[in-house]
C-alpha cells in the first residue's frame, strides 16, 4: 500500500539517505528511479502536454505490434505516464475518458486543473511540481492514491469529494499546523499517509498526535503501525480536546442522518402529493410568522401546543386515509405500463414473424428466379431445338407469375402489418381510456381527503385565534385592572408594552390568523393542483407517446413494402430482344 509513496520520494532522495525497508520494495523504487533519472536530462525546456508526448506515455494497454498508440485508441487507455518532462500545466487529456493511473510526477506544474473528465481515475502521482494548493480534484470521486509528495502545500484541503482515498502523500511540504491533521479524519478508509519532511514532523507531538486523531491509519511515513502506539496515543493525548471532536463529529453524523430520514420521508409524502403537510407546523409559527406580541401571553403556549397536536392528528388522519388509495394507484400505473409495453412487445413480435416469413417466401422466388435466367442464357447461347419458342415463353410466364406471386404476397403483408397496427392502436386508446377513467375515481377520492383535511385546518385555526384573542382580551383587562397596585417590576417591560397596547395586540392576533388562513389556502390549491396535473400529464404523456409510436411504425411499415416492391420490380428476367414495355406488361 505504501511503494506509491515511496516511488514519489525515491526519485529524488539523495545517496546520503538511509535505505528503505525490504517490505516497501526499495531495489525496484530503485531502478524506476535511476530510469527516470536518465531521462529527465535529455529535457530542457519547459514543455506542454502535445500529441507526440501522450504517444510515447502510454504503458496500458499495450500494443501487440509495440508501436505507440494513435489518437484515435486514446479514450482506451488505462495507464499513462508523463513524468520528467518539464511540463509546465496539465493538459490535451481530453480523450483519456478511461484512464486508471495518471503519472505526472517530476515536472514544473503548478496547479492542478484540467482534471474533470477523469472520473475513473484512482491513481494519481503529482509528486515533485510546483503545486502550492490541492484543487481541482473534485469530480475525482474514484480516487484512491493521491501523491503530492515534494510540493508547496502548506494547508491539507480540496479533496472532500475524495472519499475512496487509501493512500495519501503529502511529505516534503510547507505543512505546519497540527490542526490540519483535523481535515483527514473524514477519510475512513484512509490506510496510509506520508507528512514526513513537513514543517510539522519537527513537532514534539507530532506523531502522537496522528496516530491519536487518525486511529485507522497502517502506515504513518513509510513506518508499519504498531497497534499499541495507537492505543497509547488514544488514551493519552489530548483525551479531553479529541473526545470532544469525537462528540461534534457524532452529533454532525446523527444530523445527516436525519436529514436523510427526513428527506426520505418528504419522498414518501410526494408520491402520495402529500408533501404539503411537511414541516406545516414549523411553516405556521416561524418568526416570520408568528408575532412577537402573542409570545408575551400566558395562555399562548398552551393554544400553541394544543393546536400542534390536533395539527398533528389531521395529518396522521389524511395519511392513513390517503396511502392506502395511493399506494394501489402507483401499483395499477405499474401494471398499467407493463400491459402497454407487453402488448407493443406483442405486436411487434407478431409483425416481425409476418415480415420474416415473407422473406423467406421472396428469397425463395427470387431463387427461382435466378434459376430461370440461368435457363434462359443457356438457351439463348445455344438456340437449339424445335421447341425453344415454346420453352422461351414458359419461361417468360413463369417469371411473370412468380413476380406477380410475390407482389401479392407483398399486399398482403402490408394489409397484415397495418392491421395489426390498427388494432394495437385502437386496444391502446381503449386502454388508455378505461384507465383515465379508473385514475379519475382515485384522483377524486384523494381530492375529497385533501379537502376535509384542510377544511378541519380552516376550523382549527379559528378556534385557535378565537381562543387565543379571547385569552389576550383576559390577560389585557388584568393587566390594567391592576394599575399602579402591581408591581411591575414583575412584569418584563416589553411584556408590560404589549399588554397595555390593546389595539396592537389585537391587530397583530388578527394579521397572525390572517397569516395562517393564506398559508392553509395556498397549501389546499398546492395539493390540489399537483394532483390534477399528475393525472393530466400522465395521460396526455401516454397518448403523445402512442400517438408518436403509431406515426413511425406507419412510417416504417410504408418504407419497408415500398423498399420491397422496388426490389421485386427490379428482379425481371431478361429476354433477348425484350422491349421494357412488354417485359413490364407482366408486372
């Protein structure tokens, strides 16, 4: 898991350096380096991405031949390498739509763009360029070894859509801050990871500080984790500060989890057009809403609690009375779709056995045919025998009758297939029919739900207003009743504001209730509207579609008789001294 990382520091590791451990494969890292080597003097000048430079890069696949590979065999590409070329920006892979490992290692690159498209691609080697920040990686969803090894990087970033990375490396860097360690624990499956000859490996607690914040690590700068090193770290460092990372990364992981419960239960709700009802509540007392007057009464929150639970009832009680009818509604459209495409399936598989046996039918005449101007040259390079006149004119009628045999064959072929289009056509429209007047009852049914539940929203809220105003007409009367024999040091001083204000208090009840009646309206018309135009897309949708279907079946029908009268007419015999009138009176 580790040679990727030390293939990128291999390249450039002076001969002073200690040698690497058998189990990394040092001897092989080795000689792909001294390779490389080789080749990076005979580069001088700066260089872009050219056709040439892709040629003679690709090492998967490989041709049989051992040429280069030619444009045109570049989207089957697996493995390129450009390392050592003095490329200056990364360009011209347009074409590599399949690329697996990308080599562009030892180079002057200095950003990293123009990667996009390679959406396959799970190796890529950046090592040794001149990258000071990690972008433009984001579509590399596939990605599982990236090497930035011997960059400028000072900040660990741009690699949130990275989720499948394994092997991460990043020594030789300008990386200083412990914190950005923070970033790598959304890898889960983050194996290995190089930070070695970083500003931060001269920190004291540096590698206890990895191995306590990414506990799933193998492999820490070329070095094998010992399991118990990790357990130390764990326990030991910075107990208090990690464990409560750990807690915000458990509540943000529980708050995805809602969300996605959440967000399968709005698409529960929408296929039943019920959708509506989500969030209602928090909808009808936002701040926006719900004014602030209201808030200061004593008796509000027991309204405001009251009417959430008998909110919540109507809405269990128009779920349990509309999923069940819409659950059978999705379940008839399935069967529905599946008899229309089973009876089309049906109806071509019958049009192209008609058309199959007339083939046969024609291939056969048409063989006959050929036998009869096999015959008829013989006859006419001998002109021999007392009989050839009679036997020149057999032939000739026989032609004739087995043209004409399979022009009427054609016909019926013809009126067949239109037949059995016009019939699939009429069975579909019936069909179609029968099921628009089913769906309407369902529809209609659902309405009538939609209906109720909003008519006992309208009665709720009024009474809900009513008790609410009925109340602050209460608490305002007390209020001033009591005059200056209260101690209005009791009473916060907005509070005191808004209950001595009767008209605002009053105005604001009746804008809030205002508020929730357009609300409601606006949701019942929602509702309302979806469901109809559900019904009304859905089968204009399907009539269109059969409607298209019939005009190109016709259409190829026309195209296929037409292409096969033009070829019966031009399979004539010829008779020597024929005239194209008389050998046409035949037809």
């Amino acid at each position: 898991v580790c040679t990727f990382f030390i293939f990128g520091e291999s390249l450039a590791t002076p001969p002073s350096a200690p040698s690497m451990p058998e189990q990394f494969g040092a001897s092989r890292v080795a000689r792909v380096a001294m390779e490389q080597r080789k080749k990076k003097t005979d580069v001088v000048e700066p260089q872009v991405i050219d056709e040439d430079l892709l040629k003679k890069g690709v090492e998967d696949p490989t041709r049989e031949d051992g040429d280069d590979w030619e444009p045109v065999d570049f989207p089957k590409v697996r493995s390129l390498r450009l390392s050592f070329l003095n490329i200056i920006e990364i360009s011209s892979l347009n074409n590599f739509n399949s690329l697996l490992t990308l080599r562009l290692d030892n180079n002057i690159i200095d950003e990293i763009k123009n990667l996009d498209h390679l959406v396959q691609l799970q190796w890529l080697d950046l090592s040794f360029n001149n990258i000071r920040k990690i972008q433009g990686l984001s579509e590399l969803v596939n990605l599982t070894d990236l090497s930035l090894y011997n960059n400028q990087i000072a900040a660990i970033e741009g690699l949130d859509n990275c989720t499948k990375l394994h092997v991460l490396s990043l020594g030789r860097n300008q990386i200083k801050d412990l914190k950005e360690i923070e970033y790598l624990r959304r890898f889960k499956g983050l194996r290995c990871v190089c930070l070695d000859k970083n500003p931060i490996e001269n920190l004291e607690s540096y590698r206890q500080h990895v191995l306590a914040y990414l506990d799933q690590l193998k492999y820490l700068d070329y070095t094998l984790i010992d399991p118990t090193e990790v357990q130390a770290a764990q326990q030991d460092y910075q107990h208090d500060e990690l464990q409560e990372l750990k807690d915000g990364e458990a509540a943000a992981k529980n708050r995805a989890l809602e969300q996605e419960k959440k967000e399968a239960e709005l698409k529960q709700l929408r296929k039943a057009f019920m959708d509506c009802t989500a969030d209602l509540f928090q909808q009808l007392f936002s701040k926006e809403v719900e004014p602030e007057n209201v808030t200061v009464l004593a008796c509000y929150p027991g309204h405001k609690e009251d009417y959430k639970d008998k909110l919540n009832g109507h809405i269990k009680d128009l779920q349990h009375r509309l999923e069940p009818v819409n659950d059978k509604r999705l379940r008839k459209v399935a069967s529905f779709e599946k008899a229309v495409f089973r009876a089309e399936q049906e109806s071509e598989g019958e049009a192209k056995v008609l058309v199959k046996q007339f083939r046969s039918v024609k291939k056969i005449i048409f063989g006959k045919l050929d036998e009869i101007q096999q015959s008829v040259k013989r006859m006419e390079d001998g002109q021999a025998g007392p009989d050839y006149r009679d036997r020149m004119r057999e032939l000739r009628s026989e032609a004739e009758r087995l043209r004409a045999e399979l022009l009427r064959d054609l016909e019926q072929l013809e009126t067949h297939l239109m037949s059995n289009e016009i019939q699939l056509q009429l069975a579909l429209d019936e069909a179609i029919t029968d099921f628009d007047i089913q769906m309407g009852d369902t529809t209609k049914f659902m309405l009538e739900g939609a209906d109720q539940f909003f008519r006992h929203l309208e009665m709720l809220e009024k009474n809900f207003s009513a008790a609410v105003a009925e109340g602050a007409q209460s608490e305002m009367e007390q209020f001033g009743a009591s005059g200056s024999a209260v101690d209005l040091t009791d009473f916060d001083a907005k509070k005191a504001a808004f209950l001595s204000n009767r008209e605002e208090m009053m105005t604001a009840i009746q804008n809030f209730f205002e508020a929730h009646t357009n609300l409601i309206t606006s949701k019942d018309d929602s509702m309302q509207a979806e469901v109809k135009q559900w019904k009304n897309t859905f089968f204009n949708d399907h009539r269109e579609r059969q409607y298209k279907r019939n005009r190109e079946r016709i259409h190829e029908i026309k195209e296929l008789v037409e292409e096969a009268r033009t070829e019966i007419k031009e399979s004539k015999v010829g008779f020597t001294g024929d005239s194209d009138d008389e050998e046409g009176n035949g037809d």
